[in-house]
C-alpha cells in the first residue's frame, strides 16, 4: 500500500535535465524526507507528485492516481504547505482557517486546526499584523484543515523559533499517529532526524542515497571516532567497534575524562553524499 510510486522520472528545462531518472516510494502513514541542496530539484520533484508541474517522462501515482490528470476528489485529499505563500491580510485567521475548510468535504473544525498550530491566541487577529513564524502556522493551518491522507510540506519550520519548531514536530507526529502520510522537505538535518521514518537525498537530479536516518549513506555502519589525551597531547584513532580500544585505554590507566567517542552525524553523512556529486 504505496501512497506515492514514482519510477523514471524526469524533467527537462531549456535542454537542462533537473530530474533525472527518480525512482521513488512512499507508504502509507510514512513520515518521508526529500534532503537536497538548492538545485538539486527537490522542488520540481514535489511539484509534480502535487500534480502543479508536468513531467517529461516516468510513471507517478500518488494514492493511486496519475496526479497528472487526476481531478478535483482527488485534490481534496491531499494537503499542501508550501514554501512561500500568499495569503488573505485583512482577513483574521479564523477567518481564514474558516474560508479555506468550505473547499473540502470533510474539514476538521476551524477551532481544532488553529489550537492545533498554537494559534489560538492570535483566532480574531488579522494575518497581516502576525510575525513571520506565525504566518508560517496559518500556512500549515491550511494544509491540514481538509483532514488529508497525503501532506506535502516545504520547508514548513521556516521563521519558527526553537520552541515552536518542537511544537511543529509533535503536530506532525500526531498526524502520522492518524494515519496521515507525510512528504517533508526541509534544509534541516535535525529536523529530518527527529521525524522522518525514512528519507532520501536528491543531487543533481538523482536519487544518490536512500534509507533511515540511522543507515543513509552506511551510516550504521560507519566507524567510531575515538579521541582521548595523553602524554604529548590528544590522539584519535578509527575504529569499527570502539569496546577492545576502551578496554586497552582503561588497562593502560588513560585519562577517561578526555574520552569522546563519535559516529559520523546525519550532517556528516549528508554532507559527504551531496559534495560527491558536484
């Protein structure tokens, strides 16, 4: 039960081919990350499963239809945040929370949605007067009013301050906890790591590592940085299982308070996968 299958898939602009060959699931109830550096056509990708943008060649289904020619019922099961939106300033975010709910059939209540991104507080205020971080929440208000089965999110933490964003994640993983299948793209590694179930990094057009955040690009099976002081000053050494090394340093009486060990990070991993494709 694939929510998106996506095969071959490519987009060309002005003789430039800004996806090139992607293949692509998603299942249902699945929080997945879309990594990528700007460029790399992460946003044309998603444009095309939202049915906004065509493609050139590959087969996509999302929920089972080519959202190519899917119609409107279709439509009214999918929830999409975009990255730069435009909105109604003048009208208040109940107001606004309200007006968009009466597209959809079965909308959750305008009072739910708003509690829900913690903006009860600001109901009767115009968007207008809001901050940044707080338009940000009418945006994902939006997204989610319509109950969808699919969410596509871009960027959607973009203005949030760190309290904030933990807030984000736990209405996400509400969501994911109803059953609702999420599309994340974000240029923050902790966020992916905190959420996704499963994510992918996109260079060049080109799916180049797939998997969780604890395995993507061999991370799993990375080898442990050791590092620790002693006489003439610090000392690192590689290992793949780091226990025989401890146990040699404890033997030989090192100075444990120096010892750190490390794993290469999501950050370090991603890093790594998106500067060998340049």
């Amino acid at each position: 039960m694939q929510a998106i299958e996506v095969t071959g898939l490519r987009k060309t602009y002005q003789g430039r081919e800004a996806v090139r060959g992607v293949d692509l699931s998603v299942a249902r109830g699945e929080i997945f990350a879309l990594l990528g550096p700007n460029g790399a056509g992460k946003t044309t990708t998603v444009e095309i499963l939202e049915g906004h943008r065509r493609r050139d060649a590959g087969d996509v289904r999302v929920l089972g239809e080519d959202p190519g020619k899917a119609g409107r019922e279709w439509r009214t099961r999918i929830g999409i945040v975009l990255q730069d939106a435009a909105d109604a300033a003048d009208l208040t975010v109940a107001e606004m929370v309200r007006h968009v709910a009466g597209f959809y059939p079965a909308p959750r209540p305008a009072g739910e949605v708003i509690e829900l991104v913690g903006l009860a507080a600001k109901k009767d205020s115009r968007i207008r007067t809001l901050s940044g971080g707080q338009r940000r929440r009418v945006d994902v208000a939006l997204g989610i009013v319509g109950r969808p089965e699919l969410l596509f999110l871009d960027e959607p933490t973009t203005g949030f301050d760190p309290e904030a964003r933990r807030q984000f994640w736990d209405l996400i993983r509400t969501l994911a906890g109803e059953g609702t299948t999420i599309l994340l793209t974000t240029h923050y590694l902790d966020e992916a790591e905190a959420l996704a179930d499963r994510l992918a990094v996109l260079a060049g057009g080109e799916i180049v590592a797939e998997g969780t955040p604890a395995t993507l690009g061999g991370r799993a099976a990375a080898g442990a940085k050791v590092s620790w002081r002693e006489e003439g000053g610090y000392r690192t050494e590689r290992v793949e299982d780091p226990s025989d090394l401890v146990r040699k340093l404890v033997a030989d009486g090192a100075d444990l308070s120096t010892l750190t060990i490390t794993r290469p990070t999501l950050e370090d991993t991603y890093l790594t996968l998106i500067g060998a494709q340049r």
